[in-house]
C-alpha cells in the first residue's frame, strides 16, 4: 500500500458561477484510500489564464472565459483552512477585507490554541 497524504490540495470554484476561487487545502482521511472533496473542490489544478481571461469549471472541466470586468467574491466557511495563496489572490483581486483578516486571525489563533 501507498503512502497516503495527511493534506490534499483541491482547486475550488463558486457554485453559481464556476469561476476559479483559489486552492483549498484540506486533511486527508488517512483511514480509507478514498479521497472525500468539499463541495464545489476538484483535484485538477485550472489552466493557467491569459490577461483578460480566467478559468471556470463547468460540465466537469475547466474553461477559460473573457473577463467581464465584475468582481466576484467567494464564500468563506473556515478561515482556518484558508491556504496563504488563497489569501493573496483575494488580496490581489480587491476581495480581502479587514473583516476577513480579523476572522483568519481569530480562527487561526482558535486553531493553534487547540494543538
């Protein structure tokens, strides 16, 4: 039997738009070789986009569509699970509030805590 990874890295996407939100890592269920994805989660990383492009998943597959010029934020559930680049990419496209650092402090602080 394989080594299996404590973390799996899924490439998630919004539910009414497909557009690409970012990567998402989350724990790996070390118990079965069945890798359980959060909603909205596919293991296929998107293509990488031109300027004025970017990616959406749709029918089970990436697409790159024209930017429409709207910004799109994506829901957060657990700012703890947040990846670094998750963050920067929001940081990037304006979407990063104040509001979402204070609870990534609080949820990460509440996260470190517990260990």
């Amino acid at each position: 039997m394989s080594e299996q990874q404590t973390a799996v890295v899924g490439y998630q996407y919004a539910p009414d738009t497909g557009r690409y939100i970012g990567p998402y890592e989350f724990p790996n269920n070390l118990d079965k070789e069945d890798i359980h994805l959060p909603p909205n989660t596919v293991l296929d990383a998107p293509p990488e986009a031109p300027a004025g492009k970017h990616p959406c998943y749709t029918d089970g597959a990436w697409t790159l569509r024209i930017e429409s010029g709207a910004t799109m934020r994506p829901v957060i559930d657990n700012y703890a699970l947040l990846t670094e680049a998750t963050v920067e990419l929001m940081k990037a496209h304006g979407t990063w509030t104040a509001e979402d650092q204070a609870a990534r402090e609080a949820a990460t602080a509440g996260a470190s805590d517990a260990n």
